[in-house]
C-alpha cells in the first residue's frame, strides 16, 4: 500500500469519524429536545454542552448560547480568536445567536472550523429554534386554556346570577314598598321612624347588589352613543372629589386633547370609571394619589386608573374579575365591582389589563376602539 492510499484512507476514517459525532450530537440533541420532565433552561443547557464533543477539536471549543438576555455555555467562558455562529429565530425572528469558538493550540497555531461543522452549527440552531418555539406554544395554549376556564366560569355565574336577581328583586321592591309606607306614618314613634330608614336604605344597597348582578350578566343592554372620554372623566370626578378629600387622596387627571370620542354607554363607562377609582381608594387607607388619564394610541383609545396604593400580588391579580371575590373586610365591598367593570368592557368589545405588585400601585388600563359599535 502506497502513503498516498494510506493518507487516503486516513482522510476517509477522520472524515467518517467526525460525521459520526455530528450524528451522535443531533440524535442526542433530538432525544434531550422531547424530554417533557425537564426545564426549558435545562433542555438548553444540556444541548449546549453536546455541541463541543462534536467538533473537530473538543478540548478547545466552548459554544456558548445568547438568548433573551441569557447567556449559556458550555464552559467558564474564555473567547477564542476563532468561531463560528448560527442566528437561532423564533417565528421567523432572531431571538438569539449561537457561538463555538476555538482557543490556539499548544503550538500556537490557530485551528479552523470545518465546513461540516459550520453547517452542524445552524442545524444545532434550528433545533434550538424549534424547542423554543415549542415552548412558546405551550406558554400559548395553557393561557388560551385559562382564558376558556375563565370564560365559562364568568358564564356560568352570569347565568346564576341573572336567577338569582329576578328572584329576589320581587321581594325587595315589596320589602321597600312597605317600609316607606311605614315610614311616611307620622303616629308612630321615632324609634320606629329610625328603624323604618335602616331597612330603607338596606334595601336600597340590596337592590343596588342586585342592579350590579344584572349588569354583570348582561341582563341590562347598553344604550350606546357618541361618548367623550375626557367630558365623562371631568363629570365623574366631581362627585368624587369631596370624598376623595376626606381620605387624603389627589385626584389627578392626564387627559389627551386629541382624544376622539367613543361608541359607548355613558353611564357604564361612567360606572367603570367609578367602580376603578373607589377600587383604589380602597387599596389606600392612609391616602396617596389617583391617575386617571386618557391616550391615544392608533385606533384605540385608552382609559387608564393608576394608584399609589398598596398593589396586588400576582396570586390576588389572577382572580380579581371573579364574581365575589375580594380581599377586604365585610363591609368594604361585595366583590361584584371589578366583575362588572369586565363584564361592561367586554359588552363594549374593549379589553382590560392590569398592571400591579406589591406596595407600588396599581394601574388599569382598558383599550376601546375608535370605531366600535
């Protein structure tokens, strides 16, 4: 055998050996990538540290993973004078780059890259770009599954609480009747007159729970027209003020004055607008500061309530829309408001998001669009 068929054969052996590990690497990347028990940040971790195996100088590659701000490597980090890289995307967006470098070798010399492994690098990389994506749709599907729990609750509990209100509103309007009867009875004693106006105005909240229940589960349509958000907010404070006042609280407004009108019910965006700042008045015991403001913003337009308050945690943020649900004492509030101000922006095809923690506040925001109907 001639040295050139035995280099020859040599060559064959090392390039069949190093197409064996970018094999072994792809298969293992590929059984690492559908392991379900692992952590998304695990399964990146392990992929990065099968990538220098499969080069062609493992003791002097590091490959290194940058992704949202993240940095994952291989080992402690010393950049190379050489590398090679592979734009990793999610959504046909680059969402990261993917890097191998190589350090010198004992002589000094600087080793290249492989055609072969420059393209085993962007193959890592798309597999990167799939697990990613994958996550995404997770994260996806698991918020779409929430939102439908949600929906059906609310729907459920509209459907009950549309009963209930027509139920018990026969019975309180009789109870009312009666008590003003008695009331307007000049012979009786004023103990009797006193007791008459408690049940009065304790029917009157009562019917006022039940009115709410009816909003809540749509039972009263919308009577809907041209509604200027800056007018309605300027109205609405004015009843607000005094008490405001009496807590120590500022009422402040941020009002946009290219701020087009709406299509809306007035006195459910007044209501909403009501319902959020007694909100916030609630969560401020020791007083502070009230935002409410509007914003153009495309073709929608902004209604926003912001406090100093004392916020939410994330736990009380994922349950505020509920019927009932509430975290103040008895007597401070039926649970029904923020359930309401949903159930009116949903009727008004808008959407609400809040934005809160602990001890700095929280701020609602709902988006109405320009053009609704």
């Amino acid at each position: 055998m001639t040295k050139t068929e035995t280099h020859s054969e040599s060559a064959i052996l090392a390039a069949l050996t190093e197409r064996v590990k970018e094999l072994d690497c792809l298969y293992q990347i590929g059984d690492i990538s559908h392991q379900p028990d692992l952590e998304h940040r695990e399964i990146l971790s392990r992929i990065i540290s099968i990538i220098p195996p499969a080069m062609q100088y493992p003791e002097l590659a590091t490959a290194r993973l940058m992704i949202d701000g993240d940095s994952i490597s291989s080992h402690p980090l010393v950049q190379g004078p050489v590398q090679i890289s592979a734009e990793v995307e999610e959504n046909f967006r680059k969402c990261g780059l993917l890097e191998v470098f190589y350090q010198s070798l004992p002589d000094g010399s600087i080793p290249t890259f492989l055609p072969e492994e420059e393209r085993l690098l962007r193959s890592i990389a798309r597999q990167i770009s799939l697990v990613i994506e994958r996550k995404s749709i997770e994260e996806n599907n698991l918020r779409l599954q929430d939102q439908l729990r949600h929906a059906d609750r609310l729907a459920t509990i509209g459907q009950l609480a549309a009963g209930i209100a027509h139920e018990i509103n026969e019975p309180l309007t009789n109870i009312l009747g009666f008590a003003q009867l008695i009331d307007e009875n000049d012979s009786i004693p004023d103990q009797v007159h006193q007791d008459a106006k408690h049940i009065i105005n304790s029917t009157l909240h009562a019917r006022e729970v039940i009115r709410k229940l009816m909003l809540f589960s749509r039972q009263v349509p919308p009577n809907k027209t041209e509604v200027d958000l800056n007018k309605l907010i300027i109205d609405g404070l004015y009843f607000l003020e005094s008490r405001c006042e009496r807590q120590q609280i500022r009422l402040v407004k941020d009002l946009d004055n290219a701020n087009p009108c709406i299509i809306a019910d007035p006195s459910q965006i007044h209501q909403v607008m009501v319902n959020l700042v007694v909100n916030s008045m609630q969560a401020m015991p020791e007083g502070g500061t009230i935002t409410l403001g509007t914003k153009k913003q495309g073709k929608k337009v902004l209604l926003f309530v912001s406090d100093t308050g004392t916020g939410m945690t994330k736990e009380v943020l994922e349950k505020i829309f509920i019927p009932f649900y509430t975290t103040k004492d008895i007597n401070q509030g039926t649970g029904l408001g923020l359930s309401v101000v949903h159930g009116i922006v949903n009727t008004h095809n808008g959407k609400i998001e809040v934005d809160s923690s602990p001890g700095k506040g929280s701020c609602f925001t709902i988006f109405f669009e320009v053009n609704n109907a």
